[in-house]
C-alpha cells in the first residue's frame, strides 16, 4: 500500500508539517586550498561546494572558449560512492544527468554573477554530493551560492532552490525529502532570486518532475517560493555570523 | 527537534542496505482531552470527553482507553460499536494494523474519522515525550509494545497534571492489551491500570451482547486434546518446498456440492489438483491461498460427482472415528475411471477469511453458549461461536467471523459480528446477498463526504468562461420511470446547409470527483451502482448521484458534451467534444417520449427534436445491424412492489420502445467516438471495453439444439450468426426466435473493460456490437470506467490536466480487474435480488404457467417459463420417480414411453415454492402437461392461491418459511462464470 503524504492528523511521514523545511546546517569557508567552499546538510542530503577563481583561464578552457574574451564558468558535479543509502554507485563520470544538472548550474549562476566583472577570467565551481535524501539540486544550489559568496564573487543577489510536492488531496508540501519523491507525488523544483527589484521575485530555474494538474500549479510554486525566501534567510544568517566569526578573529589576531 | 532513523533492509536483490531517514520530532502534539489546561488546544482537536461516564462495572471511575495493535486487530468488532467510546489510538498501532491489514485499517480508520466515536489519534511516534528509540536485541514487536506503555504513561501524568491542578475528577487510562507480559510491565513498571480486552468488555455489564463479539483465540496449548488434522507446515518448511519443487502454492477451491472435496488452481498445472477427504482439506477455507503437495500417482482419483452436505447432529462433541460421510466419499471416488492429479494441504500460505452471513443451528441443549452457525455460502465449513443470545439469533441472519482453526477442532472457531434482521424479512435478505456478492455497500464516510461541494452550489462566472454555454438549447433525457441518477440527455436542430446537428450530453462527474481524493478512491472499489429489484447502492454520494450530477429538467447543470453534425443518411461529417452548461428542458420517460413523438399534433422543439433523433436511430440501428451487431435477448422482467409492503405483487416481461432504442443508438454513438477519439490520443493508455469473439466450441449445443428443429445456424461470425438469428422463425411457435437468441447469448463471452496499449488493435473488438473499438462514456453516475474515459477525453481536449495514474498502464490494468470483478458481482446481485422476489412473489401460491424446453440434459429438462424469465429444472431421474426416461445424445432426445422431450418443445409446469431448506429456498418445478403417469402432477386448474388474503396484515408468515433463495441467485451466477 503507498504511503500517505499526509496523514489525518497532517504529519507528513517524516513527522514535518505541510509548510516546513527539513532541518538545514551550513558553513562557508570548510576548505582552505581553494578561494571559496561551503557545506550544507539540507535533511540528510549533505553536499560541498567549492570555488576556484577567479583565474587566468587555463589552456584547455580558453581554447574551448575559442580563445574569446568571455567570462568562462565550468561546472562539475560528482556523487560520493556511497552517496545513495549505502549501496555502491556506479561511479558514471559524464553522465548524462550529470551534464543536464551541470548546464543547469551553469545557466542558473551565470543569470546572477556579475559576468561583466569578470571577463577574460575563469571560475571554477566543483561540487561533491556526499549524501542523498532527496531536493539533491536544490541543496546543490544553495551550496553553491554560499562558496560563490565565500569566494567573494559578485552577485545580483542569493539563489535559493527548493522543493514542493502535493498530496492526492491537493495539498502543497514543503521541500520534498526522497521517501516522498518515491512515494510518487509530483516535483517541483526552482531556483528563485527571493529579492530582486521591489516585491518581484525572479525565479532562474524550473523544473517539474511529472505532470499534475494546472490549477494546483499556483499553489505549488508559492508552496517553492515560500520555500525559497526561508532558505534565503538561513544562508544569509550563516553568512553573516561567519562574516562576524571572520571579524572577531581579525581582531583577535590584530 | 530531530532524529535520525537508521534501518538495515535486504532489497530484492539481496543486498543489505543501510537506509538512514529522518524523524522530526515535535511538541506541538496535543492530548486531544476536554479536561486538559496545559495543551493549547484549537476547538476541532478536542476529541475526548471531560467527565467519560464509566461503563464498566470493574472500572467505575471515569477513564480513557488506550489499546495494542493485537487488541484492533482482533477485535474490531467490538470496536465499532457505539458503546465503546473515549478512546486513544496510538500511531504506532495505526502503522502496525496498516501494514498487517489494509481491510482493517479501512474500518479504523472510519472510526477515526468519525468524531461522534470519540476516538483520538496521539502522534506518539512524532511527539518530543513519547518516541523511543528501539534497542538492541529489541524485538520490534516488543519495541512497539514499550512505545505504546510509554505514550500510556504520558498520558496518565499529563492528565493527573491538569486533573489536580483544575480540580476536576481524575480520569484513568486503561490500556487494554491480551498480550500478558505487556500487561504485567505496565502494571508493575509504569504503575498503570491495565487488563485483557475480555475482561474489559465483560465488565460492561450493561452491554453484555458485545461480548459476543469477541474474538476469542486460544493460546494454550493443544497437546492435551486429540488433535483432528495434521500440523500445518511452517512459513520457512513450505517456502523451501515450493522451492525445491516437491510443494506447490495456488488458491484453494471449495466444492458447494461436496463439503469433503475441493481443489487447488495451481499455475503452473494444466488441471486442478484435487483434494479430497477431512485430512487432505486440513482446514483450508474457499479462496485462501495454500501449499499443496502431490500424492503418488497410483492414489490419485478424480471428483466425487456426489452431493455431500455437512449434516453431523451433534458436531458439539468431537468425533475421532472415521465417519459415514468419509467412506461414501471413497466408495464413489474409486469407481470412476478417469483420473486428476489428487493432493493433500499441507499449510496455509494466506488466509482469505471474509465475514460470512448465515445462520444459528438449533442447539437441543438449552442453556449453553456454544453454537454451531451455518453460513449461506455452502462452500465454507460450519463455525463454532459463543453466544448468550441464541435464543434471540434463532430466527435471524447474522454475520460471523473467522478467528482462527486449531488442530484438534473440527471446526473453525469465530465469534458473532452482528445480526442483520429477522430471516425472510426483505431488508435482511437484501444485505445478506450484497455481502454474499462482495458489494461495498456500507454508509459513504464522513472523509468521503467531506469531498462533497457545499451547498447551495453555485455555478460561477468563472465556470461560465470555460464552458460553452448550451442552456438555451431544447435538450431532453429519456429514462426509464422514477430514474433520478439521470446520466444523459440529447438534443438536435437542423443546420442551415441541411444536415442536423445532434448532441450527447453526459453528467460532468469528472468534475466533481477529483483524481485520487478519498471519493475517488471509493467510487474506484465500488466501481458499479448495484441496482437490486427495490434498491439501489450507489458509487457515488447521494448528492452527487441524484442532484448535482444528475441531468434533472430545468435546472442548470455541467455535462460533458459529444456533438455531432450528421447528414441526413447519419453519416458522421463532424464530431467535437467540450465541456458545457446544459438546462434540460424535460426529464422524460420513455413512455413519456414515445407519446410525444407519436402525437402529431404536438411540434415544440422538443418534440421535433426527438422526431428527428428517432429517425436517425433507425437508419443508425439499420446499419449496425447490418455490420453483424447482434440482436440478443435476456428474459428480463420487472416486479410491481406493493408500495406497503414492499413485497413484489405482480410480475411482468420489461415492455422496449422504439424510444429505449432510440437513445440507445445515440449512446453507443458516443460511445465509439470518445473510444476512437481517446484511443488516437492515448494510444497505450486508453481505457476500452471489448467483447471477446467466443470459440466455435461454446456454439456446440446451440447448433446441435437447432438442427433438430430442420435448421442450420451459422456462426462462424458474428454477422453471419446474426442473419441465421433474424431468418430462423417457427410460426407455430412465436417465442421459439427469442428461445434461440436466449440461447445464443449464453454461448457468448463476458465483455471486459482493459487498457488500450496491453493488447492489439485486433484484439479491440466488440462482437456483440460489431464495433471495432468500444468504450463507456454515457454513464459517469454509476460506471466508474465512464470516469477515467472522462478524464481521457478531457485531457484530450485540454479542458482538464492529466496526473500521473491516469496515465500508468500497470495501475490501470489492476483498475480494470477490479471494475470487471465489480460488474460481475453486480450483475449476480441483481439476479439474486430478481430471484429472491420471485421467491417472495411465489411463497403463498403455486400456478400452472406455459414454459419451454431450453435444454435436454443426461438427467433432466431445462424449462424456461417467458412469463416470469424464470428457468429451472424438472429432473428425470431419482427418488420417488417411477417413470422411466431414454436419453438420446444424438439428438438431444428424452423418451418415455410414446412422449419424446425436444429442445424447444412447450409444456405446462406449475411453479411452486421448496422452502424445506431455511437458507436456499428454491422454485420447484413439476410437469403438468404433457401428462406422464406416474411423473406429471395433476392439474389444479390455473392458479391455486394458498393463502387468499395475502396482503391481509393478520397473516404473518412464520419464520421459517421465510427464508430465501441466495442459493438459486449464486447459481446463475455460476452458469454464467464458466463461459
Ligand atoms: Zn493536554
């Protein structure tokens, strides 16, 4: 028998709430040898994004580039071997969903980076997945965002990705862990600009992972947006105190 | 708060996989009691009662029950009744009767739902106080066990916390469990109160009929008593012999004739595995699934062909010796020749215990507690109950479950559910024979009536806009008199290049019933209305069925629209589908719109309307005839019910119209359109219904009947069966067409509804129809396939999304079984019910009727009788028969003396009612002319009333003669079944 989404009492499996976020930790500045890092544990899904850049392109990039002058931005995503409940990956490099989440990244931080800053120079961003338990983009996402912060990039404002589900009974659900994802109800993904202009949020990225019908769609986007603008508050609490964690040490050290 | 769940699972490759996942934590889980001051409680979350009155002489302070997982599961029963109420169901026993049951789960669930029980639901498993972690060496059973001790234990000092604090009497819980080392922990260690759910139930001296209802299982040991079957293997013993290919898994078949036979449909064996004899059945129940093992092939034997009826007078006290029963099983099974792979159960893989409808079996010992109940169904055994009201039971039908079988019983042992009515009464039987058909026929709960529009219904502007706006056109629907789930209605007008436009509007319940909504899902499992002959069990909520859905005059309604441009020959020059807002301007009768085509004074829109659509019916019918679409008949009857009584008063042959066949045609019309239309848009996932060309073979009897009769039928297909039907007429014998179209439907396969991309466009055709795709568009109101079809056509269309089910093909599959299964079962029901007011109609009389031969059979004739629709039989050989018959296979022949039987030939035979058997009362018939000495009865003269006052209310019939005919209704059920 599938499991509900919902129970009667309004518990999702997990025991969350309709509108909550999984519990989300994060840090900037985990690693030391590149110009930016960050970590994010978003549910049970654990993901390290780090940044090197910005550089003199490499040989191999600029020629690819065809030797312009443009701002080059590589994106590669990797799965840790035991990244899925603990059974063995086949480690694929060059997947085909690899390279469909990498264009993606690409295209969603290229929209928000200040590219004219940076013309002629490249920026790489490496990301591991070191643990899945579903919203793996999202995570993937919101990690990025923070090393690009910690790497000191210039940015038209925070991305934030995140989830949303809907039960049988038209329900919306708030940032959907893996058990949900399998118990079949539809995905909705975005990457939004929780800020930008005055009330308008922008959204950078899409993407539904099966059909439903077109009058739920408002509630579940709200449902994401919502979403969105909490996680916008989470990172930004976690840049600040490392900023004033960066400040205080000065100090000290002063 | 957080913490993490850390599971080690095998998948099913075998690997061993560690799942990690979390588990939220809250503390915002309230108690749900009125008597609480500390929980912020909303005014909805206040469930159980400040003050519980007790009921219970044991208990008389005021408490709240808490239960175990074993205590729902088991007794159910009990639990949903009234009298039980201010109770704390526990998550963990919600997930646990979940997993080990759905069909329990559904039943809790309904009491859950309904907050006059009084029954609420504590998240422990979520709650920051009450989760615990299992530890190791824990079994999980005894983990859930802890867990429900320690939710019981919050409760308890989250109460005497508010209690003491508001001064207010203290309130108890009581946690009932029969597990008792769960008992003992809780009173020793938690200092709780706690006792067996049997002593619970017993201190209810007020109610002392609930324990019956108690499932009482027997845990002690059965060592001291002899047993009467061989042990059963164990799970692990039979998983390795059907593995290594000595045992073998199937479904187990009960005999009805022979309560000492049965087989076992197993898949991989091109016969049946026949299991003979008290042992070798070791207590499997029709429809468990069990294991077999084979028996060396110079013990196999074949089937009995011997009726054999369970009539043991003093089955109280178990008998060791071989008995009678058992050796007349042997003696007739070593005669015959031909013999069947034979077997032996040696364990019970799964139990498909059901509750069984039956009744009490007098008991000559006054006084005792112990019974014996006899189900209707003759397949199942006798069950052994305990009840205290007996007396009470004698002259009702009651329902009994099955709680376990031991070894040294030889019986099952159950316990009393519930009594139906007094026997013979029509509510009763009605229910016993919806049960018996597995119709779902229980109240809507109030979760699927929580997915009913609110009222007054308000069309919107809004809605407006997305429909096309057909209320000023002249539409009508045409039913059958007093139909208020009106399905359909139709209209046409003339175009102004010549043609006619003719629309098909169809209730909108697609809109109404949303994908996978706890309505849906319910319309889903009862699939059908089942129409009895004087009551109808809808699928959908009366609201919806009889209302909103229902295309009713002069009121504006949604309906989904088929609309046609068709030239004056009916050709199809244009089809287009959308939804729309009707307002039909009459709900006719047939009768009503036969009389308003007929009068040639009348020429309003309406009536020129259906002076066109009748027109177009004709050449429509014409052509499909044409086409090879067969002209079949049922003897189909109506009753006229007493309106006091209820009781059927007269019976009659249904009166056709031309205006049945009119809307007919146009129904099947749309039909094949939406069908043709769904099936180009979806072509792997549309849903359709076909009707299986049958094989030569099924044809046989009705070939071999006929040529007797000087005439050859062909029916090498459908088109040519359906020339020879229309050219075969006897003049001397004008029902002898109708005979032969009885018996040609007979011969047919069951249509069935499937999805389009499991099979092969060839395979898509209905015979009967003669239409190389079909499907059900027209009935919304009581078809459920009309719904999905709906759904299709409307994603089609682009007036409503699709969502993933409708599009998974292994899902839709399990949804056809179940909607064929349900029509099956309806369309039993409905015979059963048809019977059974035969039976009602011919309890005080007995009448000499005109009837014909349908079949000559080894030891009988089959007698049809046109004026009721009835069929029986007149047997040729037996007891208290001197006559003597000749059979002649050849030519289908039975002689007596200078008096010859053909198929077809007329007789006299006076119906009369056997109501010697309680529960399978049955219509006897008897030859009256032509006369046989020696056989034939004498004649009465036309008809004889027994009783001449039957609607007389000082006549009161006794009970026993009351009873009824589930017997005869499973029958043709059966008949049908084999085809
Ligand atoms: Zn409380």
């Amino acid at each position: 028998m599938a499991q509900e989404l919902l129970s009667l009492q309004g518990l999702r499996i997990d025991g969350r709430r309709q509108n909550e976020l999984r519990q989300i930790q994060c840090r900037l500045g985990v690693l030391e040898r590149c110009d930016g890092s960050a970590y994010m544990l978003h549910g049970n899904t654990k993901v390290i994004a780090s940044i090197s850049g910005p550089k003199h392109p490499t040989k191999n990039s600029a020629n690819k580039n065809r030797g312009g002058d443009e701002f080059i931005f590589n994106v590669r995503v990797k799965f840790a071997t035991f990244s899925k409940n603990g059974e063995r990956q086949k480690v694929v490099k060059n997947s085909k969903k690899l390279g469909e989440i990498e264009i993606n990244l690409k295209n969603i931080f290229k929209s928000v980076i200040l590219v004219e800053k940076y013309e002629k120079s490249q920026l790489d961003l490496n990301i591991e997945i070191l643990q899945t338990d579903g919203s793996e983009i999202c995570t993937v996402v919101n990690a990025a965002t923070l090393a690009l912060i910690d790497a000191g990039i210039c940015m038209k404002e925070y991305i934030c990705a995140c989830t949303a589900s809907l039960t049988n009974d038209g329900v919306a659900l708030l940032d959907v862990s893996h058990l949900e994802e399998i118990c079949g109800g539809p995905t909705l993904t975005i990457a939004a600009l929780p800020r930008t202009g005055d009330h308008e949020q922008s959204v950078a990225y899409v993407e539904l992972s099966q059909k439903f019908y077109l009058k739920d769609l408002n509630k579940i986007f709200d449902c994401a947006l919502m979403g969105c603008e909490k996680i916008r508050g989470i990172l930004d609490e976690a840049i600040r105190s490392n900023a004033f964690e960066l400040v205080n040490s000065e100090l000290t050290n002063n | 708060m957080l913490t993490n769940k850390v599971f080690i699972r095998k998948n099913k490759r075998g690997n061993v996989l560690k799942i990690i996942r979390e588990h939220y934590l809250r503390t915002d889980l309230w108690c749900g009691s009125c008597c609480c001051i500390i929980c912020p409680h909303e005014k909805h979350d206040l469930i159980l009662a400040e003050n519980p009155p007790s009921k219970s002489s044991i208990f008389k302070e005021p408490h709240y029950l808490m239960v175990d997982t074993n205590v729902i599961l088991d007794q159910i029963d009990v639990f949903e009744e009234d009298v039980i109420s201010n109770v704390i169901i526990v998550q963990t026993v919600i997930d646990e009767v979940k997993h080990r049951s759905s069909a329990i789960y559904k039943r809790l669930r309904d009491i859950l739902t309904n907050p006059a029980r009084k029954f609420y639901t504590f998240v422990n498993e979520h709650h920051r106080d009450t989760y615990i972690e299992r530890e190791q060496k824990e079994s999980s059973n005894d983990r859930n066990d802890r867990a429900i001790r320690k939710a019981a234990l919050w409760y308890q000092n989250h109460l005497n916390k508010s209690t003491k604090e508001s001064k207010k009497p203290k309130i108890t819980i009581i946690l009932l469990t029969d597990d008792a080392e769960n008992r003992r922990k809780a009173q020793e260690e938690d200092k709780l109160v706690s006792c067996s759910v049997q002593t619970y139930v017993r201190s209810l001296s007020e109610h002392p009929y609930l324990q019956d209802k108690l499932c009482i299982k027997e845990y002690a040991s059965e060592s001291d008593k002899h047993p009467v079957y061989p042990p059963h293997l164990t799970v692990v013993q039979m998983h390795e012999g059907i593995k290594s290919g000595k045992l073998y898994q199937g479904s187990f078949v009960a005999s009805r004739e022979n309560f000492l036979e049965g087989s076992v449909n197993v898949e991989c064996f091109e016969k049946f595995i026949l299991v003979q004899g008290r042992e070798a059945l070791n207590r499997a129940i029709d429809g468990d699934t069990v294991c077999v093992e084979l028996l060396p092939e110079n013990e196999w034997t074949c089937p009995s062909e011997i009726v054999l009826e369970d009539n043991e007078n003093d089955p109280i006290v178990e008998t060791i010796e071989e008995d009678e029963n058992e050796k007349i099983l042997k003696e007739s099974a070593s005669k015959k020749q031909e013999k069947q792979p034979t077997g032996k159960i040696v364990g019970i893989i799964k139990r498909k215990w059901r509750q069984y409808c039956g009744i009490l079996k007098p008991n000559e010992i006054k006084g005792t507690s112990r019974h014996i109940f006899i189900p209707a169904e003759r397949k199942i055994p006798r069950v052994r109950i305990e009840t205290r009201q007996a007396e009470k039971l004698y002259s009702k039908r009651i329902i009994v479950a099955i709680d376990q079988w031991p070894r040294h019983s030889r019986y099952p042992q159950g316990h009393f559910v519930r009594a139906l009515g007094p026997l013979g009464d029509k509510e009763t039987e009605n229910e016993v024979l919806l049960i018996e058909h597995d119709v779902p026929h229980s109240k809507f709960s109030q979760e699927v009536l929580n997915c009913l529009p609110s009222l007054p219904w308000i069309i919107s502007e809004q809605d407006y806009k997305e429909r096309v706006d057909l209320r000023k056109i002249a539409i009508c629907s045409v039913d059958p008199p007093g139909c208020t789930d009106i399905d359909d209605a139709l209209h046409s007008r003339l175009l102004p290049n010549g043609n006619i436009e003719v629309g098909v509007h169809i209730a909108d319940v697609s809109h109404f019933i949303r994908p996978g909504t706890a309505i849906d899902k319910e319309a889903a499992s009862r699939a059908t209305t089942v129409y009895l002959v004087d009551k109808r069990i809808d699928m959908v909520p009366e609201l919806l069925s009889s209302n909103l859905c229902s295309l009713r005059g002069n009121v504006e309604r949604f309906a989904f629209s088929c609309i046609w441009e068709l030239d004056k020959n009916a050709n199809i020059i244009a089809t287009k589908f959308h939804k729309s807002v009707i307002k039909s301007k009459a709900a006719l009768t047939y009768e009503e719109a036969q009389l308003i085509i007929d009068d040639k004074n009348k020429n309003d829109d309406i009536a020129k309307s259906l002076r066109r659509l009748n027109e177009l019916a004709k050449i429509l019918k014409r052509r499909r005839t044409e086409n090879g679409a067969l002209v079949l008949a049922s003897p189909e009857i109506r009753f006229h019910i007493d309106s006091e009584t209820n009781d059927p008063i007269e019976v009659a042959v249904k009166q056709l119209r031309e205006t049945n066949s009119m809307v007919e045609e146009f129904m099947l019309l749309a039909n094949v359109s939406v069908a043709e239309k769904i099936e180009k848009e979806f072509p792997e996932h549309a849903m359709l219904r076909r009707h299986p060309i049958p094989p030569q073979t099924n044809f046989e009897p009705l070939i071999k009947a006929v040529r007797h009769q000087g005439f050859d039928i062909d029916t090498s297909s459908g088109k040519h069966l359906a020339i020879s039907l229309d050219n075969i007429v006897k003049d001397d014998n004008p029902y002898f067409n109708t005979m032969l179209r009885i018996l040609a439907t007979r011969c047919m396969l069951q249509a069935v509804y499937f999805i389009s991309g499991t099979l092969t466009r060839s395979e898509f055709f209905h015979y009967g129809l003669a239409a190389p795709i079909y499907t059900h568009f027209t009935s919304p109101i009581r078809r459920y396939a009309d719904i999905i079809v709906h759904r299709l056509l409307a994603a089609c269309i682009g007036a409503d999304s699709t969502y993933a089910d409708l599009l998974d093909k292994t899902k839709n599959s399990l949804l056809c079984n179940n909607l064929n299964y349900r029509n099956r079962m309806a369309q039993y029901a409905g015979r059963a019910s048809v019977a059974l007011n035969t039976h009602l109609f011919f309890r005080n009389r007995s009448e000499e009727v005109e009837g014909y031969v349908l079949f000559v059979r080894k030891n009988a004739l089959q007698i049809l009788v046109p004026k009721y629709g009835l069929e029986g039989t007149i047997y040729l050989s037996g007891k208290n028969i001197n006559a003597k018959f000749i059979y002649n296979e050849e030519n289908q022949s039975q002689q007596c003396e200078n008096i010859v039987f053909h198929s077809f030939d007329p007789v006299i035979v006076r119906l009369s009612l056997d109501s010697t058997n309680v529960q399978h009362e049955k219509l006897v018939f008897e030859l009256v002319k032509p006369f046989i000495e020696g056989f034939s009865i004498q004649s009465n003269d036309n008809v004889m009333e027994i009783d001449e006052t039957p609607q007389s209310p000082t006549m009161k019939r006794k009970p026993m003669e009351e009873a009824v005919a589930v017997g005869s209704g499973k029958k043709a059920g059966n008949k049908k079944k084999k085809k």
